[in-house]
C-alpha cells in the first residue's frame, strides 16, 4: 500500500505524533509519498531522518491513499493536490474545527489500522468547474469542492449577477456578492449568508446570495446537471471570482460558466458514520 500525505506547515505540538505515524505507517510496511513543503517542516522540525520513500510538489504521483493533515483549508488544498486521479482522501484535524476530518490526530494509531485494514467507507462529493463564456482559462486548477464565490471588490457598491440555468429565463440577483455551493460547502460560506445545510452526497447545488438588495431573492436549490452562466456588471472597472477561497479579478461584464466537474473527490468517512453525527459533534446540532 501506497499512502500520499499532505500538511499544513503549521502543526506546532503535533510533529512529534505525526512522526510517530510516519513511523507506524513504515513499520507497517507502507510506502509514504509526502509532499515537499510538509516534508521540509518535519525535518526542520524532528530530529532524524524521515521514512519517507519519495517527496514530491505538486506534479502526478501514485497512491492507493491521500492524507490531509490540518484543517479544513488543508483538506481543500489536498483534495487539489489529488485532483483527479481519484485517491480517497482522509481528514485528520490538527486545525481548530476540522469539519471536513474524519479522525482527530488523537487518533492516528487506529486510523492507521482502519486504513491499512480497509475498515472505512468511501463517499463521492461533487466538485464545480468554472471557466471565462469566451474560452479564457480560469487558472491553472479552475475546479472547486466547496464554492464558487462572484463578490464585489472592496471599494466597490453592490453587483448584478445574471445567471442563466440551463437556458431558463435569467435571475438578476443585487448583492454584495453571489456563492454557488456545492453540498460539501453548505456549511461553510453558504451557511453563514443564510443558505441551507445539505447532505453531503446529494446531487444538488446551492445558490445563496450574499446581502441581497431584495428580500425576495432566496437561496436557491438546483441539480448539480444544470449548467449555469453568471454575467457580472458592477460600477467599478472589475469584481472577483473565489474558487475555495483562492480569488482572482475579472473585468466588469464579464461571463463565466459553472458546472460539476467531470471528476469527483473521495472522501474517507469510518465505518457506519452519518451525516448528522458530524452536524451533532461538530456544528452541535440540536444542542
């Protein structure tokens, strides 16, 4: 068994149990594949040299299992170091929430049994891919598992976002801003503007504005087949498209298109895990 492993550099008290599972993973007879920056920090960090069989940046490798290490931003930035070579991904929290996690770092001893056992369950989450109506690339990795976000610059008032579903009559939607979620990102962004929790698994998209100019422009729930346009005008010279938090500028006017993408992320959950435990443990539902 192969397994690649991701992390965020700031780990702090953490280093020495993860160097512990590094060695556990060894001994067990594993191969580990970490990324460079990761692997550079432990041995800035750990006396002694690493198991690691080979360290790679951010080209192709091969591995049975990816590992984030972090929180929920790590796991967003795993998932695009995977991409689309359809490895399952497992969570383990060294963050502050961790919501994506599927294991805390308390619990590496077992997860590395159930990984190495195969005790665990895979789910499949939907991702956005976002590009320019005129065919200009949006980025090296124009691909999203929790949302794309149309957003006002600083300086600027309100947008209109038009959007255009699968050919229907447009939405004008006036806001500060537009996200289009994925159910994976439902309880990020999405949830803070007021948009709905969705099961992670569902086949839906979410549209929730941000601090809309109308009462009556709700969040809205669509099929993830429906293929939508969004054509930005604003009274500054350019808004933003984030994709998982990572921004970049576009002119005014401009269209972009967004629609699931043609491959999904795996993610690692334990054996007989349910939507409402992590809604329950983590976001303390009903409490």
């Amino acid at each position: 068994m192969t397994i690649a492993i991701y992390g965020s550099r700031r780990q702090g008290e953490y280093v020495t149990r993860i160097a512990r599972m590094l060695a556990t993973l060894h001994r067990r007879g594993v191969r580990i594949v970490m990324h460079s920056k990761l692997y550079r920090h432990l041995r800035g960090e750990v006396p002694g040299e690493q198991p690691v069989d080979r360290v790679v940046g951010d080209e192709p490798f091969e591995a049975d299992i990816a590992i984030s290490l972090g929180g929920d931003g790590t796991f967003l930035r795993t998932a695009r170091w995977v991409g689309a070579q359809s490895i399952p991904i497992v969570g383990v929290n060294t963050g502050h929430l961790g919501y994506l996690a599927a294991f805390s770092i308390e619990e590496v001893e077992s997860m590395v049994d159930d990984l190495i056992s195969g005790h665990f369950s895979i789910e499949r989450r939907t991702l956005l891919k976002v590009g320019c109506a005129d065919g200009t690339p949006l980025g090296d990795y124009p691909y999203a598992l929790n949302e794309v976000a149309v957003l006002k610059t600083e300086d600027a008032s309100m947008i209109t976002c038009t959007v255009n579903i699968d050919g229907a009559s447009p939405a004008r939607y006036q806001a500060d801003g537009l996200i289009v979620s994925t159910p994976t990102g439902s309880t990020g962004y999405n949830l803070s503007v007021g948009g709905p929790v969705i099961e992670p698994t569902a086949a839906v998209l979410v549209l929730s504005p941000i601090a809309a100019h109308s009462l009556t422009m709700r969040p809205l729930v669509i099929s993830d087949s429906n293929r939508m346009t969004v054509e930005t005008t604003c009274r500054s010279r350019s808004f933003l498209v984030s994709l998982d938090g990572n921004s970049r500028s576009l002119p005014a006017g401009t269209t972009i298109v967004i629609e699931k993408a043609p491959f999904e992320t795996l993610v690692i959950q334990r054996c007989g895990h349910r939507f409402t435990d992590t809604l329950r443990n983590k976001l303390m539902w009903g409490i």
